[in-house]
C-alpha cells in the first residue's frame, strides 16, 4: 500500500503527493510539502553519499544504477539512460555531481516513476515461461531467456540473481518461492 499525503486545500500552496513506502518514506501530513520534499531530498543525499568515495559531492556514473534502486525504484536499461542523460555535464566527465542529480531524483520518487514490477505480473511471466507448468525452470533454460531476449542480463547480473534463486540440489529456480524474495513489501 502506497502512502498518499494530502493537505486542506484551504492553505495556501498545499497540494497532494505521493511516493512509494518502500523507498523508505512515511510522512506525517502535518509537514507540508516543504517538508516532504526535504525529507526525499534528504533519503537521496543519504544514498549518494554511501557511493561518494572522494566527499567531493560527485560519484561514478556507473554507480547511478545503483543508488537509484537503493531509492526503491527500478528503471530499465533505458529508462536508466534517460535519466543519465538529465544529470550528466554536457561534456561527460565520468561523473556525476549531487547538485545536478538531486532534483531530477526527487521528481523521479515525488512522481513515483520506475517502479517495481507487481507480483502477478511477475508469476505470470514465469509461468508464461514454464511450458511443462511445474512450478520450476531449469537454470538452463532461464539462463536463454535472460541473456537472449528482450533487456539481457549481464554476466554479472545472472550470476547474481541465480546465486538467490537457484536450488543447487536440482538446478532449477521454484519461480513462487524466489518472487517472494523478490516483491517489496509496501505495507
């Protein structure tokens, strides 16, 4: 369950926003929208900062990825490309400044954009992929539809999710048990 924050339209410049919970935002409505922009703007300083090696307010540009999803959102290759495209100098230097990524970021969670793929939708795609309905797929044959259709996965990226979903005794993945892993409880 998303939070919705809403405000009496009676004062002046009040309006509603909204954010997913899972990026770890529960505001009391009595901060205004002043104080929820802070607040946002605060959880993404935070995450820039694990990846800000030198404290110079700038990280890697590969590490873009990563501190988006740690804000709870996930974007697609593209979309990550897109939004590179909006923080990066007009001559890239390899990396990113605070200043530039912050307010994109904080209209990127006020607007609730990329986010994460519902669990049904999820179940129907394994299942979508598991002829025999079985409730498995072998390693093998994720392994092919992951690195040969549609957005592939990196080496390193396979090698990660199966190093969650695999069962080593049978060398398959149980698609119900490794999307409870997956889905992130907005409760």
């Amino acid at each position: 369950v998303s939070s919705v924050i809403t405000w009496d339209s009676s004062y002046p410049g009040e309006k509603a926003v909204s954010f997913p919970e899972s990026a770890g935002h529960s505001l009391d409505p009595q901060i205004g929208i002043d104080g929820a922009v802070a607040e946002i703007e605060k959880k993404i300083i935070e995450a820039f900062e694990v990846f800000d090696h030198e404290c110079n307010k700038t990280v890697d540009v590969r590490e873009i990825g990563s501190i988006v999803r740690s804000l709870g959102c996930f974007p697609t290759e593209a979309e990550l490309h897109e939004l590179l495209a909006e923080v990066e100098e007009e001559e890239p230097t390899g990396y990113i400044n605070l200043e530039k990524f912050l307010p994109v970021m904080t209209k990127v969670l006020l607007h609730r954009s990329y986010q994460p793929i519902p669990e049904d939708v999820l179940l129907h795609a394994f299942e979508a992929l598991d002829e025999n309905k079985c409730g498995y797929i072998t390693k093998e044959e994720l392994v092919k539809y992951l690195t040969e259709e549609g957005e592939p996965f990196t080496q390193e990226e396979m090698e990660d999710m199966l190093s969650t979903a695999l069962d080593p005794e049978t060398n398959t993945v149980h698609y119900r048990d490794y999307i409870s892993m997956l889905v992130v409880d907005e409760t």
